[in-house]
C-alpha cells in the first residue's frame, strides 16, 4: 500500500484539528496530574459539560459567549471537586469521581432531557471563519489561536506568583503550607483552572461537529492521558513553556495515530484497546529506554571482561 495514499494532506488536517482541541484537555490534565499531583477524574463529565454548555448557548445565539459560558461551567465542576477534597475530606480520586457522576445529571438538564443536540443550522465560530476566512484551513486557524492563546496563558501564569505556589503545592504541600501559603487556596485555583480547559475544549468540540452527545466525554481522561505522556516523553523535563509546547505536540501525534489505524481499517471498536496500548507504551518508553541501556551497558562490559580473558589466555 502507498504510504501517500495512507497519510494525505485531509488526513493531517483533520488530526490536527481534532488534536489541538484535545490539547486543551491534554493541558488540563497538564495542570492537575502533572503540576499539582492529583489524579482528577472530573474530565469525563467535565468535558461533556463543557460540550453542553456551548451548545444551548450556541442555539441561543452566541457562539463566542458560548466559550466564556463553558469556561465558567468548568471551572464551577472543578470548585466543587476542589471544595470536596480540601474541605470534606475526600480523597481526590473519590471526589473526582463523585462529581463526574453527578455531572451526568447536570449535563442532561442542560441539555433539557435530550441526548442529542444538533446545532446544525445555527451560526458557529467556524461558520463566521469560513464565511471570513475561506478556504480549507479555516478550522484550523481557529482552533490554534485559541490554544495559542491559552499556551501563551499558561506559560505565563505557571511563572508568577500565584503560579509558583500551585507548582510548589504539587511539589510539597506541607513545605508550601509552612511557608504562609494556603494549599487549599492554590489546588482550588488549580482545579478550577483545569475543568475550565476542560470545558472550554468541549465547547470547541460541539461548534466543530455541530452537535452535542450525553457520552461524548467517555473516555477523555484516557485521550488526555496518553498525550500528555506522549508529550513528555518526546520533549521530556524542562521549563513551563517546553513543556506547554509538548503536550500540544503529543496530543496532535495521538490523533494523527488514531487516525492512520483508521485509514488502515482498524474497527471502531478497537479504538479504545488502541489508546490503550498507546498509553501504556508511553508510559513504559522511560523504562524500557533505561533498561536498554543498562542491558547495553551490561554487555559491553562482558564483551571487555571475555576480551581480557582471552588475552590472558593468550599470554
């Protein structure tokens, strides 16, 4: 098979489209997994609020109110999973989990009880881009300034004051807390940072496809997941703003994977095993990188020692 006819020019636009809007996710995992050290699984029903939110307020008129909508929506999901964890005490993971239960009621209210909402004939931020813009890239103009916008964001935010102390609290929190700065404070600001990514990405989505699901967030925590381990094994350590850019770059290669074993007829059913290898060779690459080595390492020293036997041999 000619590998032109695999990858073509509609297939990278397309991945790069969806993965720049999964981006935004892979950065709010970014925030709270990587930053803060806590497992949030609040992206799921999150995301899907997000989707919800952008698309009434979409039917109502407002495409570009729409993404402030859904920020606003997700950071309110990410307070109160902040609010459970530092103030009840539940644990991270839990309140994650309680919240995205308890989004799935909220999501089918704010899309009065239906499971599907179609924003076809309505107007979009892609629809205005097309109309001012034209030609084929227009969705993809768009959707990177946004996520240029928010990198650009995050790279500076992370650097200031308020900043350094969620990276500190990730870090230590009982250091951050004996320095006069309140941990709830900053995993709240964090979290609430986070979903509100999460959201706004849901809300891209539901303009982009012109419709919104009750299941469309089911499995996002995975997607996110793999791109940004993808990110940070191809960028690796290093400041802020590298590794904003990484996760970026992750998540558009995880999409442009799923899309070749798609164009190589992978069933859709299979696709949620193929994140799942994804991730899990992700993860492991470090490891396994580290291990070759020591194995290769191991052998040049045996290969040294029977080399010195042998001369001993000799003489």
């Amino acid at each position: 098979m000619d590998l032109s006819s695999i990858f073509t020019v509609s297939l990278f636009r397309s991945a790069l489209e969806t993965g720049c809007i999964y981006a935004l996710v892979a950065l709010a995992l970014f925030i709270s997994f990587s930053i803060l050290n806590i497992a949030d699984l609040t992206t799921d029903g999150c995301y899907t609020l997000g989707c919800a939110v952008g698309a009434m307020v979409t039917l109502s008129g407002h495409p570009f109110l729409a993404l402030f909508a859904a920020l606003f929506a997700g950071a309110c999901a990410g307070f109160v999973t902040a609010f459970l964890q530092t103030r009840m005490g539940v644990e991270s993971i839990l309140a994650g989990i309680i919240v995205n239960t308890g989004l799935y009621t909220i999501n089918i209210m704010v899309m009065k009880f239906s499971a599907v909402v179609n924003i076809f004939n309505y107007d979009t931020i892609f629809r205005i881009a097309k109309r001012t813009i034209g030609g084929e890239w227009y969705n993809v103009i768009v959707i990177l300034i946004v996520v240029l916008i928010v990198a650009l964001f995050l790279a500076w935010f992370l650097n200031t004051r308020l900043g350094l102390s969620i990276r500190a609290t990730g870090d230590n929190s009982s250091m951050v807390k004996a320095s006069s700065i309140n941990p709830t404070f900053t995993i709240t600001v964090g979290l609430c940072l986070s979903n509100a990514l999460t959201g706004l990405a849901g809300c891209l989505l539901a303009q982009y496809q012109k419709s919104c699901d009750i299941n469309i967030g089911t499995g996002m925590v995975t997607i996110a997941l793999a791109s940004l381990i993808i990110g940070e094994t191809l960028i690796g350590k290093g400041g802020v703003a590298r590794r904003v850019c990484g996760v970026i770059l992750g998540s558009c290669l995880y999409r442009i994977i799923v899309a070749l074993a798609i164009r190589l007829h992978v069933p859709a059913e299979c696709l949620k095993l193929v994140s799942a290898v994804i991730v899990a060779v992700a993860i492991a690459a470090p490891h396994l990188k580290k291990k070759a080595a020591y194995l290769k390492l191991r052998l040049a020293v045996r290969k040294k020692r029977l080399a010195a036997e042998k001369e001993m041999e000799v003489r």
